[in-house]
C-alpha cells in the first residue's frame, strides 16, 4: 500500500546556476526512483525540471539541496488555474 511517504507525485526542481543543473541532470537520469516529466528552459539548457518521485526522495533531495547545492530548490509541483473558483464573482 501506498502512502505519503512511498507514493510518487510531482515536484518542481529548478536551478538559479546552469551547471548545477545539468550535474543534477546527469545523476537524476540515472536515478531510478526519479521520472523526468518535463525540462522546462532551452532544450539544451533547462532551468526547471518536473519530476515525479516519493516525498521520502523529495525531502532527500531537498536536505541534500540545502547542505551541498543551494543553487537548486525543490518544491511540491501545484495546479495552475485561471480563476479560483472559490473567490470568483459573476463575469
């Protein structure tokens, strides 16, 4: 059974240094427990990376982003939408 530890689910990776990024690139690659979804930036060059993986591994990337690659930040990958239904009055 699934939980939130194990279950796998979208996170954004995104880099304030180019060669952060592609380093962090290669290793995940090969990282089974990462599935790149998406580079977002140059073909050549991403700045931001969607991935899916388990919050165990996200929380590990994270700690590992803050003690040795500050240029690389990771967070929860939330839906985009155009209104909030909850606030929007009549058009």
């Amino acid at each position: 059974m699934l939980d939130a530890q194990t279950a796998p689910a979208h996170y954004l990776i995104h880099a304030s240094d180019q060669t952060a990024m592609l380093d962090f690139l290669g290793h995940a690659e090969l990282d089974p427990e990462i599935r790149i979804l998406d580079r977002i930036g140059a073909p050549d060059a991403p700045h931001t990376l969607v991935v899916e993986l388990s919050g165990a591994k996200a929380r590990a990337l994270a700690q590992q982003f803050r003690n040795t690659s500050p240029q690389l930040t990771i967070e929860p990958d939330q839906p985009l939408t155009m209104f909030d239904m909850l606030s929007a009055g009549p058009l």
